[in-house]
C-alpha cells in the first residue's frame, strides 16, 4: 500500500526528529566505547571535546552529550518538546570556556617552529583534492557520481550518491581558502524539483531536506568538520581513511532516517 501524503515540513520535522535520536544514540556509544570518534581528531574542537571529556565522570560525559547535541538539533528538540537542564547548561558553558584556551601538541609545535622563524609547509590543496576523490571512489565509486571538481584557489570537490525514495546524497569536499585541510559535509535533496514562490516571482528548485550534515555537526561538537596542519602522506592518509568511515556511516544509516518520506509522497508547498 502506497505511503499517505504529507507536506514537506512535515516530512522535514520527522527527518529532523529521527536524524537527532540517532545522533543521541551515536554519542551515548561514542561515551560507552571510550571515544574511538575523537580520537581519530588531533586539533579542533573534536579533540579539545575528547580532552574535557577526559576530566568528567560517566554521568556527566552523557549529560554533556545530551547537552551539546541539544545545541545543535533545536527543531527536533523543540518537536519533542525536550529542554536542557541546568547541568547540562552549566556543564555547556565549562566546555565553551576550556576550549577558549585549549591548543594541541600539534598546533603548539606549529606555532612554536614560526616563531622561530621556520616556514611550515603543508599539503597543497591540490594533493588533498586528489588523493581525497581517489579514496572516496575507491570506496564509494559504484554508487557515486563526481558532480564537479574546482581547481582553483578555493577548491572543492562534490559526489552525489542516489539516495533512498527519490532523495540525492550530496557529500562535498573543501580544501581551505587560506592554509589547507580536508573538510566534508553532506546535504539531502529531492532529485525532482518543485515549484516555488519567491519575491521575483515563482522558481523551481529541489527540497532539501538536510544539510551540512557530518559527524561533529551531528554530534553537536561545531558546524565543520576538519583535519587541519597536514603536512605528509601518513597524516592525509590518515584524514582520509576518518573520512571514508564517516560518510560509510552517514550512507548505512541515511535509509533508515529516511523510510517513510519519499519524494512521491510528499507535497510542496
């Protein structure tokens, strides 16, 4: 039997929801596997996460989770009608503060080879863009589509994976604007596209109905996800391979988030 119809902010109100109790779940086993996903971090705000985290007993490591992942899902949040404690305010804020101050071996030892007077040298853009495509189709090519490459002084670098119900997987790379480092996200959007109403009159265009969508966003540590001051092959090899098993991960479950909604059943506006 078909699907009922729903209206797309319905049906976005219900991707939000469940994209959000699973982000729970993940930080919950993230906590209960002594924190295999910010290990894999060496700078940033994933490893100054994993350092406080490290002062913190098992309790308040869940209600720091809860906390920040609170932060960043507020409409899912606010369809279950959910609120933030006072801990888990007060715990937020001990976080914000640790990380105003808190710098990694690697950025010191950065910092401190400057002062000396020494250049530092990274990977150029060009060798992340590369090597970063050819581990992604390596991993993902039979159901991928490199939609564009740019080689210029912003590079990027995009896939879309044909997702569930009618739904496009879009999974983009960037390589930095001024040093460079090895940043991805995904987006969800409609293959079909819709008529809309803007003030310049009436446009069509797909529904999106996630974006920005990669493993610190939805575990509510910040809005990028990075691997900064790669300087050899041995490091972008190892960016890379967190990389691959995060968009593994996002791919497995973004069918399971997205039953029930497929593109045929939803009405726009």
């Amino acid at each position: 039997m078909a699907n009922p119809q729903m209206t797309f902010p319905k049906a976005k109100q219900e991707f939000d929801t469940r994209y959000y109790l699973w982000a729970k779940s993940e930080f919950e086993q993230e906590i209960e596997t002594s924190f295999p996903t910010l290990q894999m971090f060496t700078t940033g705000p994933a490893w100054q996460l994993y350092q406080f985290m490290q002062r913190l007993d098992r309790q308040q490591q869940l209600t720091l989770a809860n906390s920040l992942i609170k932060r960043f899902h507020p409409d899912a949040v606010k369809a279950l009608a959910e609120i933030c404690s006072a801990e888990e305010e007060l715990l937020r804020r001990s976080l914000d503060r640790f990380r105003q101050d808190a710098a990694s071996n690697v950025e010191l030892e950065v910092d401190a080879r400057r002062r000396a007077g020494e250049r530092v040298r990274f990977m150029s853009k060009r060798k992340l863009l590369n090597v970063t495509a050819q581990r992604f189709r390596d991993s993902f090519g039979s159901q991928c589509v490199e939609s564009d490459r740019v080689l210029a002084r912003d590079p990027s670098l995009q896939f879309q994976t044909t997702g569930p119900g009618g739904w496009i997987i879009s999974t983009h790379f960037w390589f930095g604007r001024g040093e460079s480092l090895i940043d991805y996200s995904h987006a969800i959007f409609s293959e079909l596209t819709f008529e809309h109403h803007g003030p310049k009159g009436p446009y069509t265009a797909n529904l999106v109905i996630g974006s920005l969508i990669s493993v610190c966003s939805w575990l509510g540590i910040c809005s990028q996800t990075q691997w900064e001051y790669l300087t050899d092959d041995e490091e972008v090899g190892h960016a890379c391979d967190a990389v691959i098993k995060f968009c593994g991960r996002f791919f497995e479950v973004a069918p399971k988030i997205l039953k029930g909604l497929e593109v045929d059943t939803i009405t726009w506006p």
